[in-house]
C-alpha cells in the first residue's frame, strides 16, 4: 500500500473498487450504501487475487449475488451462495492461510 498509494488507505480502496467494478462488468453507484461498502471491502480483498481475472462470466456474476446477499439481515443466503461457489472459498481459505504465516 505503501509503495503503491503513497499510504493513503482511502485511494486504496478507491482504486480497488474501480478495478472490480470494471472486471465485473458493474457499476455500483445506484447501489445502497450499504451494498456498495461491502462491495468495497470485497474489492480490497480481491486485489489480492489475481487469478481472480480468470473466472469464468458465471463466477463472476454469482460473486456479484454473494456480495449483495452479505447486506441482507439474515445471511443465510450469503452463506448458502458463498458454500455454493468453490472458487470463491478457496480463494479466501488461501487468503487467511497466507495471512497466518
């Protein structure tokens, strides 16, 4: 972050969100606040993941149905469509394995 956004958490964050906005093919300026702050946080976690560029149009639209479903109330449905979607749990299993070494 340092190196790359001079320090600056919130051009980070920006920066992250537009670049996933564009891989998914979405812009999240209609969305809810509160849809469009954990659109945010999965931006950030996906800058870490560069394979993600390889998922296939029907990874990336469910992806799109888990972040939405993690603002709703009840996140049965998150946990439920976020079970369904093998890559997406294996890409974050790597993430928390790497974060513990």
């Amino acid at each position: 972050m340092a190196r790359d956004f001079g320090g600056d958490a919130n051009r980070m964050r920006e920066y992250s969100t537009r670049a996933l906005e564009k891989i998914l093919g979405v812009a999240t300026s209609s969305w809810t606040p509160l849809e469009q702050a954990a659109f945010e946080n999965f931006a950030l976690v996906f800058s870490q993941l560069p394979e993600f560029r390889t998922w296939t149009q029907k990874e990336k639209e469910d992806l799109l149905q888990i972040i939405r479903a993690k603002t709703k109330p009840d996140e049965m449905l998150y946990l439920h469509l976020t079970q369904r979607h093998p890559r997406l749990r294996k890409a974050l299993l790597a993430l928390g394995d790497d974060a513990r070494r």
